[in-house]
C-alpha cells in the first residue's frame, strides 16, 4: 500500500512560482513511476509530467519548459517546480504513483494511488 500527501498549493500572482510536494509512504520514491495530474475547473483532470523509476520525465506540452518534475530521494517525496504561472493553470493538482511500472506513465488510468489533491489559483 502506498499512500500519497500533496502540499505546496497556494495562491499566486501570474508569472509568480510554486513548488508542490507530494510525499510518499509505504514505498521509497525510488521504486514508483510516479506523476502529476490537474482539474482545472469544468475540465477532466490532465495529465501534467511523469517521471520513470529511471528518472525520465516527460511534460504536457502547455507546461514545457515552465513546469519540472524531480525526485527527492532522501525526502522521499516527488516535487513538481512551476514558473512562470498562468491563470490557466489554475487547478487542483494530484499526485499519483504506480509500484510496478517502469514506465513513463500518462494515462491516470495508469496509476493505483492517488493524493487527495492541492489546490493552486493563479491570478491574473
């Protein structure tokens, strides 16, 4: 069982930045795909960045070169660094993660464990 705790969500101005953690329990980072998803209002949730448990990363293309995803190890915890924020990406953010792939995984269907969600408003 792995149990998953998403923080770091707030209120920002656009341009400004967030860091969003999500820290894991029951099983080291190390050995989970793991990945961030959003809900934007009205919207499916999204796909936002994954990593392997080899550390490949890939991004929806709306965040490129704004958002990065990384592993902290020695926090256990998967961290995904935004900048350079839009109203757009307001959302409530999920973390998720899947023990047995080594994948970079995109779909939520994907994934076995979920966080409860942070919340992030960017205003404009």
């Amino acid at each position: 069982q792995v149990q998953l705790v998403e923080s770091g969500g707030g209120l920002v101005q656009a341009g400004g930045s967030l860091r969003l953690s999500c820290a894991a329990s029951g099983r080291t980072v190390s050995k989970l795909a793991m990945g961030w998803f959003r809900q934007r209002p009205g919207k499916e949730r999204e796909f936002v960045a994954a990593i392997s448990r080899s550390d490949g990363k890939i991004y929806q293309d709306s965040v490129k070169g704004r958002f990065t995803i990384s592993r902290d190890n020695a926090k256990n915890t998967v961290d995904l660094q935004m900048n350079s924020l839009k109203p757009e990406d307001t959302a409530v953010y999920y973390c998720a993660a899947n023990p047995s792939s080594y994948s970079i995984l995109t779909y939520d269907y994907e994934y076995n464990y979920w966080g409860q969600g942070t919340q992030v408003t960017v205003s404009s």
